[in-house]
C-alpha cells in the first residue's frame, strides 16, 4: 500500500492534484491522509486478530485523520439519506481534534436543528473507520438524539473496506 501510495503521488509536484484511491478522486493531500488512516486502521485489526491492545496515532496524524474526517461528514450524512437540515456542533477532545460547526442535510432549509455531539477524537476516528458501532462510543449528545444518532451511523458509511 505504501509502494502504490508513493508510485501514485511520488512524482506529483502539486499536493492538490486529484488522484484516485478506490475509485475515488480525491486531491493527493488527502490520499496521503486517507491512507494514514487506512494504514492505522488495519493495524488495529491485526493488533485485535492476535490480542494486542489497539493502538492510537499522536496528533500530528491524529489532526489531519480528523480534519479529513470532519470534511467529508457532509457527503457520508448526503449518501446516508439524512435531509433534515442539521447544525452540527462537533467537539472532539483529545490531541489532534478540534471543533467543527458543520451544516448537514438539505442546504435549502431555512433553519437547521442544532445538534451537539462531543467525543474522544480516537473514538470517532474508530468510528468513522467503521470499527466502533455509533451506540458504541461514548458520546455526550445535546439535542436531537435521533439526528446525532443518524450523523454518527453516517460517519461510520465511508469507510473503504
């Protein structure tokens, strides 16, 4: 996976140039960190397979797995059918989160439901990994917890595997 990462972006002299990973297009900035987290996340399930506890990247991998994340929480929630229109507040703790105001649903609605969801960082990237069920993660919900719910089974729908 390495090999094929470096072949595919090791050439390129701009960052942002779209490349496919999967089948999806994506800036090779974001391959690279697409690929961290495919990386990290297979660790885990080798670690789980021979009974090693799982392992969890520092910030500086952390924050760009999260931001990438966090970005396409939009998109996984638009492929999930979630039309209602969320304003999502998302606090993620722990090195390498942050805070994120995200609007999730049908653009067109004049006015989102607020939804605050806050989580270990290492936790939602679990879950957006699609190794941690949404009921699984030990998250404070204020708001609709019908609608923070449905964003956390949407994050878990992107991953690759």
């Amino acid at each position: 996976a390495v090999d094929r990462t470096l072949d595919l972006v090791g050439h390129l002299d701009d960052l942002d140039a779209v490349v496919a990973m999967h089948g999806v297009p994506l800036p090779a900035r974001d391959l690279i960190v697409a690929r961290t987290f495919e990386l990290w996340t297979h660790e885990n399930d080798i670690r789980a397979a021979v009974g090693l506890p799982p392992s969890a990247p520092g910030a500086p991998a952390l924050g760009p797995m999260t931001s990438l994340a966090t970005g396409l929480l939009p998109f996984a929630a638009a492929l999930a059918g979630l039309t209602e229109p969320i304003g999502l507040h998302l606090v993620l703790t722990g090195p390498g989160g942050g805070t994120w105001d995200l609007r999730l649903g049908d653009p067109a609605a004049a006015v989102p439901v607020p939804v605050t969801i806050v989580a270990d960082v290492v936790g939602f990237c679990r879950l957006f990994a699609n190794r941690v069920a949404p009921a699984d993660l030990d998250a404070y919900v204020a708001g609709d917890a019908g609608l923070a719910s449905s964003v956390l089974a949407a994050a878990s729908t992107l991953a690759l595997d």
